[in-house]
C-alpha cells in the first residue's frame, strides 16, 4: 500500500468498489473454447500438483528424509547380521528398500484426495465439464513426481554407501521405470479409499494396515527361504515380492520376465478394480 | 445458447434426497425463470444446499426429476456441468496456490490456451479488484478477498447459471455490499442466479422471485412484494423511557396504526408490525405517524426502529413454528459433503 499517496481519491487502493464497467468486460459472453481431451485435462490437473509442491515445499519431507533414515537404518541394523557386512547386505537389500519406500508414499494420495473434498476444492472440480478421471489421473501424474525423486534419493544414497548395481544406467533406469509403473496403479487402491472414508486420520491408519504387512512380508529383507511354509505362500504371491525380484533383476543386468509379467499383470489389475471402483464413487458422491 | 435468457433455468419436480433418516429434500418443486435473480430462502437445514448440490450434479437425487435449462441432472449431466458454476459455502480453490494460478488452472480446465487462460485470469482479478493479490495463496486472503475470487472462479466460463450459496455469509457489511454489486452486473449480463440465504433483506434486494423453504420443501412462493404482504414488510421496534406508560402506549399504536402491537418480555419495549400491504413506502409512513401520536400524547421514546422482518418473523407468518424449529438438521450440511 506504498502508493496510497497517488491515488487521488485518498482512498487506500485495498478497498474494493465494483465497477459495473470493469465487471462487464469479464461477463460479456464470449465463444466457449472446446472442452480440453482426456491427458490435457489430466496434464493440467499435473501442473496443479507441481504448484502445490512449489508453494509447499515441505511436503517433499516424505519422500527424501524418510527414504535415507529407512536406508541408513536397515543397512545398519540388519548388514551385519544377515549378510557378511553393511555393504554385502546393501547389494541385496536397496532395490527392496527402495520399493518398500515408494510403494509406502503411494498412500499420500489418498490422503491428499480426502483433503480435497474435506476442503471445497473438490466440489468445484466435480463440476467441471472435463474428462472424469482427469482430477484422479493428474493428481496421481504429480505424486510420480514424488516416487521418482524419492528412487533417486535412495539410489543416491545407496551408491555412496557401497551399492554397486552390475546392471549399469541402463538397469537402474529400468528398474525405477517398473517401480513407477507399479506405483502409478498401486495409488488407485489408495484414491479409492480416500474417497470411501470420513478422515485423513482413517486413511492414514488403514494404508498402513495394509502397507505394513505388504512390504514386511515378503522378500524385501530376507530371502523367503527360512520362513515357515505358510508364511511362504503369502510372500509368494505378494505382489510386492513380483516387483522387489523384478527390480532386482532389472539393476543387476538381467531381465526378469515372469516377475516383469506378474508385476505387470498386478499392475493392470489395480487399474482395473480400483480405478473403476474409485470412478464409481467419485460419480456418485 | 439457445435459451439462454427463456424459458426455465431450473426445473424441479418432487426432488427427494435423504441422508440415513433425515429427508434433506422431500418433494422440492422450483421453477426458476431464466435471466434473473432467483432466491431461495429458509433456514439452516432446511434443504437449500443440498437442493444447490443436487442441481450442480455433485448429488443424486433418491426421487423427482430436476432438469437444467431442460438438461436431466443425472441423464445428461455433462450438458449441465458445461452451463453452470457453483459458489458453495466454503471456499472452492485450492488455498495453497496462488489466487491467479488458481483461475489459470480453472481457465485451462475449461478448455483455454495457457496464454488465453492467463488473460482471462488477469481481467478477472482486475474486476474483481484483486490485482494486488494476485499472487497471493488463496489462504491468506481475507473473507471478503476469498468470496470474490470465488465467484471470479465462477464466472470464468461465463456460465448461463450461476448457483450462489449462502454468498454473504460470515462477511463485514461492505464486504455483503460489493457481493450484492457483483451478482446484480452477472445477472444483468445474462446470467441466471439462484442464491440461497438466510436473509430476507438479501432476497428482498436482489431477488425477482423467492421461493421460502422448510423442512425439504417449498411453502410460499412469489415476488419480494407478494411474499411482504403475506408477512407485512417490516417491523417498529421501540422501547419507552417509563415501563408504566405502555399500556398507554399500547393503545394509542393500535388506534394509529390498526395493527396488532406485541409487548415485549422487556418491560418498556414493543414491537408492532407494518407494512401490512407489502409497500415499504407504507411502513415508513406507518412509523412517522406512531412516532407522531406518541409524541402527542406525551409518551417519551428512548429508542425507535423501523427494520424487515427477520426471517424469523417470515417463518412465522407462512408456518406455525419459528426457523429455529428446523436446527436439528444442521447437520445436513455435514452429511452432505
């Protein structure tokens, strides 16, 4: 309000008068554009994700320091014990850890859903004459954002403490490519159930009753080998262990294609029941 | 575009909606002529959102048919999501972005280029007096500030109806006033509104047609004049230097003024209603002269004032119970989201 004294009326310039002329040339009815396709709905909807990130930075907090305390500790605690040495144990163990990290902040889109509609945002974006999952389908372009970086956060970590991947740029790149595919069909399990429940808080608790076993239970941290045979069945057709070997296979060099198939197969398979379960809520609200 | 300013921008035929056991609408009929102002008025719970909701798609109705600009709401939704905006009680942009990337986001949503879209924005924060907070987050706008980006965000598309809920409430009077300014150009532009409110001045300013609603359903409809004459357009609320003098009071109101004078709780104060012909020319006149005849007879007036019935007063005229009646469903707002 620096300019008060220009302004001749000795009004401060904050108090607002509508203007009936300067309304008018906003509401004159001009020609509608044509409604935007399906992926630059959802692409714009991906920019409104980025924003929220540059005007929330804090948010990132997820997805770097979380991962590094996940890696750091687990090298650590469990290095010595199950394998000759940290760095031994860390050639194994970091596509694993990696995964379990990413696959845990899928979650944040539920919650980030449910507080779209506990705010009024969402109202306004139902109302839109758009592609119906494009508000869905953006949202989850934005948090790919978020689980490449926080693959690459691990991996940076990982190099420095000793991971040496034999499959090269090429591996590595491959293996994060899978995880993020997954991922992108994983969070529609999550859109899902922030939709069906009441409070951030509900989806919090029940993606981690879910998220926990899932990525405990399976070869993330142990080869299944020495577990008990029923606990081995479970690990077996967890899709997370389908990945965790997938990736694996993809930065030590090797194409794993029956696991790159099941992971696929899963991924396909989220998509279809979660995302059409979600679209069937979100339409009927 | 058709008929964009004819015929009927809202249809509702026996609108049905529950939540559990509570009948938020049962059996909703409104006729919403196009190109005007329409108010629908009534108190908390009393179905108005969520009849706005059904009519913005964002609900289902259980039963009836609600059609806009003859689109059915839940057949053809699509049609009726690209004519009309929704300003809803509680802010609808995403508070951590900026007021401008907010309506660049809306703008491209609805089909624009980024440069049109950025246009766009930016004549609309102009008009709506908000360059200054243009790249301001949405939170840290003030309520008034919120309320008219909002309806800016409404309008972007120039929709051919405009649903306003509750637009004025929880603002400062100059805040209510420049809301009032802003729908009286968007209606004279074109565009039909259907605002809901709690105040019978604000339908009473605004509106061509109200119709008053309770329990889920409409029970009086009309023009502001129409539905003042069934209720009387205003109310005389004075208090008396002496409590002793009222009696005397009492009687020289009903013979000056013929209308039924009520005695307050309050020992020295009244209130008569007046008006009762639906002019506030009359009202006026009515209180210059019982202020007169009070005078004449030596009655002294501490305080005097002439004022609408509150919707209270409305509620019970039309019903037999006040609005407060309805507040056990206030949690229909709740239920609703």
């Amino acid at each position: 309000m620096s300019d008060t004294a220009t302004t001749t009326t000795g009004r401060a310039p904050s108090v607002y008068v509508p203007s009936a002329e300067a309304l008018a040339t906003v509401l004159a009815p001009g020609s509608r554009p044509a409604r935007p396709g399906p992926l630059s709905a959802s692409l714009s909807f991906g920019w409104r994700a980025l924003l929220k990130i540059k005007h929330v930075p804090e948010q990132l907090f997820d997805v770097t320091a979380f991962p590094i305390i996940m890696v750091l500790m687990f090298t650590y605690l469990f290095g010595g014990a199950l394998a000759d040495s940290p760095r031994d144990y860390l050639q194994f163990f970091l596509p694993g850890i990696m995964v379990t990290s990413v696959v845990m902040i899928t979650m944040y889109t539920g919650v980030g859903l449910n507080n779209d509609i506990e705010k009024g945002v969402f109202d306004r974006i139902r109302t839109l004459p758009v592609w119906r999952p494009a508000a869905l389908v953006g949202m989850i372009f934005g948090d790919l954002l978020r689980y490449i970086l926080a693959a690459l956060v691990i991996l940076g970590v990982g190099l420095v403490l000793g991971f040496r991947p034999s499959g090269g740029v090429l591996g590595v790149l491959g293996g994060i490519g899978l995880l993020v595919v997954f991922s992108f069909a994983f969070s529609w399990v999550w859109t899902f159930f922030g939709l069906v429940l009441r409070s951030e808080k509900s989806v919090m608790g029940v993606s981690m009753m879910v998220l926990f076993p899932l990525t405990f239970l399976s070869n993330v941290f142990v080869e299944p080998a020495t577990m008990p045979g029923w606990l081995q069945a479970f690990v077996k057709v967890n899709p997370i262990t389908h990945l965790v070997s997938a990736v694996r296979g993809a930065t030590a060099g090797t194409f794993d294609a029956t696991n790159v198939m099941w992971l696929l197969l899963w991924s396909a398979g989220f998509v279809l029941v979660f995302g059409t379960l979600t679209m069937y809520r979100y339409n009927r609200r | 575009m058709s008929n964009r300013n004819t015929g009927l921008a809202v249809e509702t035929d026996g609108l049905v909606r529950s939540f559990g056991a509570t009948r938020a609408l049962d059996g909703l009929d409104l006729r919403v002529p196009a190109g005007t102002v329409y108010g629908v008025l009534g108190p908390n719970g009393a179905g108005k959102t969520t009849a706005v909701r059904v009519l913005a798609t964002l609900l289902r109705p259980d039963g009836g048919q609600a059609r806009v600009f003859g689109h059915d709401v839940v057949a053809e939704a699509d049609q009726v999501r690209a004519r009309v905006s929704l300003t809803g009680q509680y802010a609808s942009l995403d508070e951590d972005l900026t007021g401008s990337e907010n309506l660049v986001l809306l703008g491209r949503l609805l089909g624009l280029r980024k440069p049109a879209a950025r246009e766009r924005a930016e004549a609309l924060l102009a008009a709506f007096g908000l360059t200054e907070a243009a790249g301001r987050q949405v939170k840290k706008y003030s309520g008034g500030m919120r309320r008219r980006i909002d309806i800016a965000a409404s309008i972007l598309n120039t929709p051919d109806l405009l649903f306003l809920d509750e637009p004025t409430t929880g603002l400062d009077p100059r805040s209510r006033n420049q809301v009032w300014e802003i729908i009286r150009a968007v209606v004279a532009h074109g565009t039909t509104v259907l605002l809901t409110t709690q105040y019978l001045d604000e339908a009473d300013q605004l509106a061509g047609r109200i119709a008053v609603v309770d329990h889920g359903r409409v029970i009086a409809e009309g023009t502001p004049g129409e539905l003042k004459s069934s209720v009387g357009s205003g109310t005389i609320h004075l208090r008396l230097r002496d409590a002793g003098r009222r009696p005397d009071a009492e009687k020289v109101l009903r013979a000056a003024l013929g209308v039924p004078v009520q005695l307050e709780p309050d020992p020295v104060a009244m209130t008569a209603r007046v008006g009762e012909d639906g002019t506030d020319l009359e009202a006026s006149e009515q209180a210059a002269r019982a202020l007169g005849e009070l005078a004449r007879a030596g009655i002294v007036v501490d305080d005097f004032s002439l004022g609408q019935p509150s919707l209270d007063e409305v509620f019970l005229a039309l019903t037999d119970h006040p609005a407060g009646a309805a507040d056990e469903r206030d949690d229909e707002l709740e239920a609703a989201r």
